[in-house]
C-alpha cells in the first residue's frame, strides 16, 4: 500500500470572541494500491482528502455557534 497525505495549516481569527481563534495544521491521508500509479488515483484521492479537511477545518472553526 501507498499513502498520499494532504496537511495544511489554518490560522482563523475569531474578532468577536478571541478564545475561539486557532493556528492548527490539519492533515489527512488515503491508502492507495502499490500496484497504481499515483497519477491515476491522484484526482479521485485529492477530491476526497479535500473532503475531509473541509469537514474538520469547518467543525473546529464553527463548533461553539
């Protein structure tokens, strides 16, 4: 198996109430078939990994409201 991982690093800034601001890095990852070539999976993982950060990044920014 291979591993394609994705981080990024969010600096959100809450003005309204400072404690809910962060600077986090997220990373996400999706196993693929050694047997593959990464450029014929890469679109679909990308897609996914994308996906999922969207999905974390939205949760620890919006968690409190």
């Amino acid at each position: 198996m291979n591993r394609l991982t994705i981080a990024v690093r969010i600096k959100y800034t809450d003005n309204i109430n400072p404690d809910n601001s962060f600077d986090t890095q997220f990373s996400r990852y999706e196993d693929y078939q050694s047997t593959k070539n990464l450029a014929e999976v890469e679109d679909e993982l990308i897609q996914l990994i994308v996906e999922q950060l969207v999905e974390d990044i939205f949760n620890k920014a919006f968690v409190n409201w």
